[in-house]
C-alpha cells in the first residue's frame, strides 16, 4: 500500500509518476510505430506530447533525487512542489485519455488496423490504472483528491475536458481539421511538468547499463576462468557452488543475451515484442536495480538510513523483475513444446494428478493475473512438493523459501501486439515452446533442497 510511506509519502508518489510517464512516453512511439499510416494531426499531436511526458519524467527523478540527498524532514516548499506535480501528471493523463478516445473513434487508420484498435485501448486502460493508483491512495486517507473537480468543469478547452488553473503550464492550442473542429494542443517543452524541478547538485544518476552489444554482454554474463560447458540452457550448473564463477559486483548486473534470436519463437511469440522486452523491458530492471544497490551500499558507508525503505523497494521491483526474465527466457526454447518429460514429469503427475490438471491450473493462474505480473511453478523446500504461484508485479503475492522453476510473463507488453487482449490466446501459445530441458536442469538441483517440513 502506498500509505506505508508515512513521512516519504511525496517519494513514493514520486515513483509512480516517473514510471507512469515513462510508460505514457512509449505509449505515444508504440501508436506511431504500429500505425505507419497514421493521419498527420494524430502524428503531431502524439509528437507534442512526448517531450511532456518525457519533461515531467524528468522533473519527478530529479525531485526524488533532491529528496534523497535532503536530509531530515521533507520542506513544506518540496511538499507543494510534489503536489503540484501530481495534480500536472493527473491533468496529463486524463487529456491524454481523452485524446487517445478520440483517435480510437475517428482515426481512419486506426480503424482499418484491429491490432492498433486494441493496442490502443490497453494504453488508455493503462492511464486509467494510474489515475485510480492516485485516487485510491487518497481516498485511502479519507481526502478528496485535489484534482476532482477540475476535470469536467467549467469551460472546456479543446473539447476534451481540461481546461488550464492557476499556476498551470501553459497551452499553446493550433487547430486541428480533422477534431471536428476542436482544438488540439501542447504544452510548451520548457513548461510541461507544472513545476520548478530542483537544481541538480549531486552526481547521482541511473548507470548505463553495460548491455550495449550481444556479443560483449555474453561474454560479461558467461565469464568463466575454466572452459566447463554450459548447458542446453546457456546457464551452467545455475544452483551449484561453482569457485570460478566471480559473483556480480555491487551494482554490476548486465542484461543477459537471449539464448536464440528474436525470431525463433515464431509464430507463437512474435520477433518485435521479444526485441521491446528484452531490449527495453528488462533492461531497465537491470539498470533499476544496480541503481538501488549502489544506494544501499552508500547507505552502509555512511549510516544514514533515511531512505532505505525507498531503495529496497527500488531492489525487490528490479531485483525481481531481472531475475524472473533471466529465467523467462531460459525456460523457453524454438524445439520446447509438448508435455513435460523426465523428472519434472513425475512431480508434476505426483503433485497435480496429471499433466492435463497441472497444465490447466497454471493456464488459469496466469490468466488471471491482475494488472501485470508472472504465473510461477515453484519447489518448496518446506513442504517437498511443487506448487504454483501468482505475482502482481514481479515482487507482490509470492512466498519466501521456494524455487521457481517454470514462469510465464503475463505482463501486456509480453503479448499485446499479437495477441491484443486476449491473453488467454497467448498462454495457449506459450506452452509450444516451453523449455522442459532447463525445467528439469532447475528442478534437479532445486529438489535437492529439503528442510524440515511444517
């Protein structure tokens, strides 16, 4: 729950303003990339609004930086400030919302592309779920949120609903033929964020991730001072104490090189959404979570606490997020497919009846996932059997002291541009290249971990 926060609760809204407005940021490249036929004044208007998004993206990272480096209690100036730009990125959003309603209903091309009619949608449901993120936080603390009643009311700017407040950025709108007649406009680059970011006076920054080229990432991620083969998963040994393995520096994780090409798990899984997740998805796990590392690290060198919770959060998201990948794409494989054999087999039919019975009960927890998150089939130490898990997220719902051996990515961007919505179609899919090789590699080292059962 947001509310956790207490004090750093402008953090925490930090947080989900630059993820969110770095997720509306390539909403506005995915539409022009998907709709290469896209009217012209849906194309300006979509190039308007990225450098908003990317500026008020900006303005929170360099806010959360300025409250990381503050020390004692927030300032009633940043309290304002933080305020101030979520009342920005709510107004933001809803225009947003509302524009990309228009397009849906009368963009010509859109309506001739029933991939980009959903694609559309799931980025509209995904503004949506931010701005209810914000609203449930306030209502959760017994407040009205300080931007109901300025959407809606008074007089409509553009037709879409919004109009300008005091202290707002301001609009410069140009007409629009094809708006029937309303107005579409930007807010000025210099303006977008709707408040004055802090000057940046510490050398804190994401790092850049070390994953520039396949080639040279395989060779960080494969480094071994022995010649012993990898396996058919590309992962060695994973679970055993192997000495020259070096472990990862402190802030050192690299992107890991898929073990085929983007296009192997044609046609169930199709090349450009391997290339985005990959490429770009996990990537900023990786770089999320070197981030965090290096910040608690910098939090033991000089005892100052005050943000740990912040930065742990920071790990856990990341953390999971690049592990669960890492596994993702080892687990699946061009010749996977068909029913589990080997060891992994005999679990499943011990723990679940059957293959049919397990399949199904994995199928329907990933399928109803809510929001983003994985389908898991773990090993339990504790309880010597497999279970299966569901994750919110990456990090959320799940249970301690077991090890995943099978997972499924059910976030949207793992399937929407072939899929659509239709996730279950997509689990269907899945199951023709699962990887049961690198199950059983998983599952015969895991299931030599047994404690004492409760």
């Amino acid at each position: 729950m947001l509310r956790v926060y207490g004090p750093l609760m402008p953090l925490r809204l930090l947080e989900e303003i630059r993820f969110w407005k770095m997720q509306e940021k390539e909403h506005t490249e995915v539409i022009r990339a998907l709709v290469g036929n896209l009217e012209p004044q849906y194309v300006k208007l979509l190039e308007e609004w990225e450098p908003v998004f990317e500026r008020t993206e900006m303005t929170a990272t360099q806010w959360i930086e300025a409250l990381i480096r503050s020390p004692g209690s927030i300032s009633p100036y940043a309290h304002s400030q933080v305020q101030a730009l979520v009342q920005e990125s709510v107004r933001q959003s809803r225009l947003f919302v509302r524009q990309l309603m228009h397009m849906l209903h009368h963009s010509q091309a859109i309506a001739g592309n029933p991939t980009a009619q959903v694609v559309v949608r799931h980025i509209i449901r995904e503004s949506e779920y931010f701005l209810g993120v914000l609203d449930a936080f306030m209502y959760d603390r017994g407040q009205e949120p300080p931007w109901h009643g300025s959407y809606g009311a008074g007089p409509v700017w553009g037709g879409f609903g919004y109009h300008p407040q005091a202290g707002s950025p301001a609009v410069s709108p140009g007409p629009s033929p094809d708006f029937k007649g309303q107005e579409a406009g930007a807010y000025r680059k210099s303006e977008a964020a709707g408040t004055n970011p802090p000057e940046r006076t510490g050398t804190d920054s994401a790092p850049r991730s070390q994953a520039s080229g396949g080639e040279e990432v395989a060779k960080v991620h494969l480094h071994r001072e022995s010649g012993e083969p990898l396996t058919a998963a590309g992962e060695g040994s994973w679970s055993q104490m192997i000495p020259d393995l070096k472990p990862v520096p402190i802030g050192g994780h690299v992107l890991p090189p898929l073990p085929y090409s983007y296009d192997a798990l044609e046609p169930h899984i199709d090349a450009e959404t391997m290339r985005i997740h990959h490429d770009k998805h996990h990537k900023s796990y990786v770089d999320g979570l070197n981030l965090a590392e290096k910040n608690m690290a910098r939090a033991r060198q000089t005892g100052d606490f005050a943000l740990i919770k912040h930065w742990e959060r920071e790990a856990a998201f990341n953390g999971a997020g690049h592990y669960l990948h890492t596994i993702f794409w080892n687990i699946m494989s061009p010749k996977g497919g068909g029913k589990a054999t080997g060891p992994i087999a005999q679990q499943i039919n011990k723990d679940f009846g059957s293959f049919a019975s397990f399949k199904k009960h994995f199928s329907e927890a990933a399928n109803k996932v809510e929001g983003g998150g994985w389908a898991i089939l773990v090993w339990s130490p504790r309880s010597h059997r497999l279970e299966i898990l569901q994750a919110e997220k990456h990090q959320n719902l799940s249970q301690w002291d077991v090890v995943p051996l099978l997972v499924l990515d059910v976030w949207e961007h793992s399937y929407y541009l072939k899929y659509k919505n239709e996730r279950a179609k997509y689990i269907d899919a899945w199951w023709n290249v699962v990887n049961w090789n690198h199950v059983n590699e998983r599952f015969e080292q895991a299931r030599k971990l047994r404690w004492q059962p409760y």
